[in-house]
C-alpha cells in the first residue's frame, strides 16, 4: 500500500456535499470523461462526488444517504493487490454495477475500495480518466494536506471481525485500543495504522445498551461505515481560523 488515492461521495439527489467541500478548501476542477462523477482537490487529499442516478453509488444512496460509498488505494500493482486481497479472503465487488473501472472488494458497509496503480504525476487517474472543467472553481487552501484517518463504526461484537479483515487483507496494524466510558456513551475503540504509516481507521462498537453514539449512528445510516473522516494540518490554528468566514462549525 501507498496511501488513499481518493474518497468518493455518493450524491445522486442533491448538491450540498460539493459547497460544504469548497467551503473547506477544495478546487472544483475535473470530471469524469464518460460519467457525472466531478473531481476536487487540496494538495494531497482526493475527492469525488458521483451524481450518476444508476450505479452502485446511486444504490448505496438509497440505503445510507449522502455518505462515502467507495475508496481508492494506492498500491504499486492493481491487478495483484486485487488478486492478492481475493486469496486473504477479501470479496471482489460485482463488476455488473461498478461505478469506476478499477479493481474493487467490498469493504466496511458493503463500501468499495479500489486499487490504483497510476498515482504518479504525468500518469495519474485524474490525467487518464477525467478531463478538466470548462468552468474550473479555484479555492484557496486551508492547509489540509491529507487525510488522517477514517472511523469505521460497527455493530457490537463485529469490531474484532472488521479489525481482522483490515489486518489480514491489507497488513494493517495496531496502534492503539481505547475502553471509553463516559455519562451519555461507552463505547471500544481499535485503531489500526495501514503498512506504510500514511493514514488510520479506528473502528468503534457499542456497550451496553443502544444509547450511545455508535448505535445511534448505525441506526440513522443503516448500517456500519465510515463515520467521519479527518484531515492533517501542519497549523490547526491556522486552518481553524481560515474556516471562520465559511458556514462550517468548529466545536
């Protein structure tokens, strides 16, 4: 592995996943060459939001809402990761209802996580698959530079399920395990860090009983996924006070 090439959004019925993007520093630049898929960007971070109205995307919206619906992977060999990920259990996504053409298992959520090989400038996915905007939106960066992690919330007792899947398929490993008992929710955290130290998923299960936020959550989105995701800042000051003049909240 060499990190997350892109995060794509599912959004086949409304438009307010892109604004909340620019608002957070993303440029508006690309889109997909044969699909409604448009493409932003802030140094190293990727994203897509797919309005294609068939699809697995437009599917995994009519089950989850607006919400992360696939990931690519950097790997140095697509069809060997694939391969590879097929033989530690991993299953291949159905190849009927794909959205994009790379190989793809399914992941958290029924969510799909591609492999990409062509990651490196003047050979990239965005310089084969995707053509530049007529009407290009530039905005300023906030200083996010990369994703930092990505939170997985399961069903309880599926947390060492999920942990093991990331482990085995991919080689993830374990940073750290959190037992959290707080007055409104008590929940186990397990985050593991991919193989080459980019980036992390903490995966999150329920105690007790439902009320909690875990269980909140997979009651409102229908199922286990990614909860959040979280950006890296050189300055979090800095790019704190950057999102003052936008709609966006900070707690």
């Amino acid at each position: 592995m060499r990190g997350i090439e892109f995060t794509e959004f599912a959004s086949p019925e409304n438009d307010y996943i892109a604004p909340v993007f620019m608002e957070f520093g993303f440029s508006k630049l690309k889109k997909h060459a044969h699909k409604n898929i448009i493409y932003f960007n802030q140094n190293n971070i990727h994203f897509l939001v797919n309005y294609e109205k068939n699809g697995f995307s437009s599917k995994f919206a009519k089950k989850h809402g607006p919400a992360i619906c696939s990931m690519g992977w950097r790997v140095d060999d697509a069809t060997f990761a694939f391969e590879e990920a097929i033989k530690r259990g991993a299953k291949p996504a159905d190849e009927s209802i794909k959205d994009l053409a790379y190989p793809a298992i399914y992941g958290i959520g029924d969510s799909l996580i591609y492999f990409i090989d062509q990651y490196k400038n003047g050979n990239t996915i965005w310089d084969i698959d995707f053509v530049d905007l007529e009407e290009p939106i530039l905005i300023e960066s906030k200083g996010f530079k990369s994703i930092d992690h990505l939170t997985n919330n399961v069903y309880k007792g599926t947390m060492d399920k999920w942990a093991k899947f990331y482990k085995e398929v991919f080689g993830f490993e374990e940073v750290r395990y959190f037992d959290i008992k707080g007055k409104k929710t008590a929940l186990l955290s397990y985050a593991l860090r991919s193989p080459d130290g980019s980036f992390c998923i903490p995966i999150n299960e329920g105690q007790d009983n439902n009320n909690n936020q875990i269980d909140e959550y997979l009651d409102e989105y229908n199922g286990p996924g990614v909860q959040h995701l979280a950006f890296l800042t050189d300055d979090l000051v800095e790019s704190c006070d950057l999102l003052k003049d936008t709609h966006i909240q900070t707690l």
